[in-house]
C-alpha cells in the first residue's frame, strides 16, 4: 500500500475528523472512500477487486445446478 500526504485547510480537516468520528473509521479509511468514489465517477474506476465484486447484482440472479462439474451427466461431450 502506497503513502500519499496532503495539506487540509482546517475546515477539510475537521470536517473530516467528525466525519471519521461519525464512521467509525480512521481518516485514512474515509479519505480512501472518497478519492474512490472520485475516480470512479469520473471514469477512473480501475479497481482490481474481486470478480464477485465486479459481479455485484447479478450473482444469484440465475437458476440452475450450482456447480455442474459434479454430475457427470453435465459434462457429456465437453471439449469434443
């Protein structure tokens, strides 16, 4: 994980503070999901989390065997 430092006005800063306070969370846990949600509305979301992440609302949306690598029936003529 890389370092990054910035110089905050004191409004910035306190208000960051309160809302880390309010979170839960550290500063750098907020300024991270901040700087995320830039990026990613302004076309920079170059995010390499997870396929599941990526996924997101459409995992589950299918029905069907769960893993049909399990019944030899499924895989009948597979790479032929």
């Amino acid at each position: 994980m890389k370092t990054v430092s910035i110089k905050l006005n004191d409004a910035v800063a306190n208000q960051l503070h309160a809302t880390a306070k309010r979170m839960r969370a550290s500063k750098s846990v907020v300024v991270q999901k901040a700087l995320k949600a830039f990026l990613s509305a302004n076309g920079q979301n170059h995010d390499s989390g997870a396929c599941a992440d990526w996924a997101g609302k459409v995992l589950g949306s299918l029905e069907g065997s769960g893993d049909l690598s399990f019944n030899p029936k499924h895989m009948e003529g597979f790479g032929k």
